[in-house]
C-alpha cells in the first residue's frame, strides 16, 4: 500500500496557513501518514512567525508524525505555480521505514553538524532500498564588522580586509552554505544510498532562511530524513546551462576552494570582467552584472553532470564562489529560458502516471529567468501525469545516484518519482 498527497494554503496568517497545509494535505489520505514534508516562502516571518506557523501544523497533524522542510523562493504543484504560500507532502505505506535527525552550525562546521544529525539515527546501516531527503540552510549575505551587510567590495583595501574576517564569518554561520562539503560526508557514510536535497532561502534577499524538525524551527541546520522502503524510484537531472566559450580558464584557488586569487595569471576580478565583457568604469554595466552574475557561472563537467560555481562576491580583487570548485580549469556557461524549457520539457516527458508520485528540486534562478512562462514548466508536467506532484524552487541542489559521485548543483532541476 503507498498513498501520497500534496496540499497548500495561501492564507497569510502564519496559524491558519500552517492549519490549511496540514489539513488539505494528509485529508486526501485514507491512512495516517508515515512522513510529512512542510516548505513555506519566507513571508510567514512577517505574518505571525514561523513558531506559529508550525502550531498550526501540529494542530491538524498527527502526533509522533516525523517531519521535516524548510523556507523555499517558491512552489509549484496541481493547483499551480507560487512565490507566496506553503505546501506539504505527505507519503503513507505500510512497507516504509522513517528516521529523521537534525544537525547544527552547518556553516561554522560542516562535518559536526553531520555526525550530530547521524547520532539521531538508531539505524545507520546503508544499503541500495535506502533513500535520503537533505534540507540545509541555505547562504547568507555576510554582515562585516564595519563594513556592512554586502556581497560585493570594490575598494581593494576593504576587500583584503574582508578576506581576513572570512574565517569569522563562517564561525558566526554567515556565508557560504557548505551545503557541498555536507553532501561529501554524508554520501562517504552512506555510498550505497540514494538522495535528493535542496537548500533553504528566502526570497532572494539571503538574509534569514529557516528549517523545520517536527515541531520546531531552526537557522543552520541540516535536516535529514532516512526512508528504507522497497518502492521501485527513480532519479532525474537535467541543466538550463550550455556552454559559453570553448576554452577553459585558468584559476588559481586559495585553499578553500571557494576564493580565486587569479584567473588567467590575471587579478580575479579584472579578468572576470573581460571574459564575461563587462567595463569596469561602466556602472550600469556593473550593477546590471552585480544583481545577474548567476546568468554566467563558472563550472566543470564531472560524469556528464556540470557542477557550477556561483560568483556569490567580489571581495576587492577577490573573486569569491559560493561553493568549492572541483577543478582549477573552469569553463564559462549560460543560463538562457531556452535551454531550461528544453531540459525540463526533455524530463517530464519520462513522468508518467505509473508513479504515484513526483517530486522535484529545481533552482530559483528558473522562476527568476521565466517569469510568467514558468507555466510552460507547469503544462508539460501536467500534461503527462495526474498524479500528486510537487516542484521546490531552492537556492541550491544536491543529488546522489548511489554511483559514488554526489553532486552538489546549480541551476538544476532533480527529479524523483515513486
């Protein structure tokens, strides 16, 4: 026996809304549900808070119900396509197994945020019929002592001095997400297993992201849910990138991985500016780069996948990704509507009505480049299956085929079907 069923509300007041998600959600269900999955966008914060929203939840929902979730920029699902709201999910079947635990300070330190999430665990046992859903938090903007909440430094002194706080800013959870480095651990425990995770955001300020444990809310947190089940599932990837230029460029990384000191034997910054054709002196030209910079990341193929690296500052003559590059030769790519509507129309089109359920991470930066035409996404779901569904916009993807290669993506979609 396996039910599924995903519901949503659009109230704005943080108790009704989480009441209607729960309600709308497990009351299509003839069972009590073995999990329960609970996304929001960020709005709730303003209208009652997310504690609220959660005892709202726990109103409707069944005690002892294991759950986890977590802010996203939006959701799309039956009823359609949202920046505003919350949805859930919820799977019942008698042939599943469920354990959830939770990790802190995934900024500050990655691998003990990990082994604290796997102390939950009574079973950590690994094998090919297990599957692994991840939410962690997601970015945030560093506040620099005495420089400020900003993501881009233009003064070279204010830069190098920003560089040497950056060791600060990860203890105080700001920053990077680390979201690759926590994958990595996480797939060396469990090779065998399989998974699918996202990173938490709000809406696109990279602020304040949050994760939900049960009844409970966090920042920082890695939230696990374990399901060993003997369902038949499979996994999709499909990317809205193609490559720019053929030719790889040279980067010389700090240690980190994450900040470039040359590119090309050329300071970072200088020369980041004449591969993508930006000027310098132009401000407009600037900005317009500044708030668009995730239209031309970086990246590398590894086993036919590319892993992007995000330019997240510009820290003096610094070039700053927001993960680790897997190579010092990075090639540059685009992200064009075309492509994301040819990759994702490419994947539902092995969505059928065969799977009880589909369920999908795609990167915010889609709803951002579609605009309105996020609906063709929609209609060639809907098209192929009736079938509960549900499409998480987040800031970051991780997937996980059980091939010992995890991939940690941008500008992704994932997909899992039951």
């Amino acid at each position: 026996m396996f039910e599924s069923s995903v519901g949503m509300s659009r109230e704005w007041d943080a108790r009704k809304a989480g009441q209607e998600v729960a309600k709308s959600t497990i009351e299509k269900l003839n069972h009590s549900p073995s999990l329960f999955l609970l996304f929001s966008t960020i709005h709730y914060k303003k209208h009652g808070g997310f504690e609220e929203f959660l005892k709202g939840v726990w109103d409707v929902l069944p005690e002892d119900t294991p759950l986890i979730g977590g802010t996203v920029a939006g959701f799309m699902n039956q009823y359609g396509c949202f920046t505003r709201g919350a949805t859930g999910l919820a799977v019942c079947s008698e042939n599943i197994d469920v354990e959830i635990g939770i990790g802190h300070n995934t900024k500050r330190n990655p691998k003990k945020a990990v082994e604290e999430c796997f102390s939950n665990f009574e079973n950590l046992d690994d094998d090919k019929n297990q599957f692994i859903f991840e939410v962690v938090s997601g970015a945030v903007i560093p506040n620099f002592p005495k420089i400020g909440r900003q993501s881009v430094i233009k003064s070279k002194s204010a830069g190098e001095a920003s560089i040497k706080l950056l060791p600060l800013i990860s203890r105080l959870n700001m920053g990077a997400d680390r979201a690759d480095e926590i994958l990595d651990d996480i797939v060396n425990h469990f090779p065998e297993s399989r998974l699918i995770g996202m990173t938490c955001m709000d809406d696109r300020k990279f602020i304040h992201n949050y994760q939900f444990f049960n009844d409970e809310v966090f920042e920082n947190a890695l939230c696990l849910m374990k399901l060993r089940c003997d369902f038949n599932y499979k996994l999709n990837t499909s990317f809205g990138l193609v490559e720019k230029q053929g030719n790889a460029f040279d980067f010389e990384l700090y240690p980190d991985k994450r900040l470039v000191k040359k590119i090309n034997d050329r300071k970072a910054t200088e020369e980041l500016f004449n591969i993508v054709g930006i000027d310098q002196d132009n401000v407009r030209m600037l900005d317009r780069f500044y708030s668009q910079s995730f239209y031309y990341p970086f990246g590398c193929y590894k086993n036919n996948f590319i892993h992007a690296c995000i330019v997240s500052g510009l820290l003096g003559e610094k070039v700053y990704f927001a993960n680790q590059a897997d190579k010092t030769k990075l090639n540059l790519f685009q992200l064009t509507g075309k492509q994301i509507l040819k990759s994702t129309g490419e994947l539902s089109a092995s969505l059928s009505d065969d799977f009880h359920l589909s369920f999908m991470i795609m990167c915010e930066t889609y709803i951002e480049t579609l605009g309105g035409q996020i609906y063709k996404i929609y209609d060639s779901i809907k098209k192929r299956i009736n079938n509960p569904f549900l499409v998480l916009f987040v800031g970051g993807e991780s997937v996980y085929y059980g091939d010992g290669i995890p991939h940690y993506l941008y500008e992704s979609l994932n997909s899992l079907t039951i």
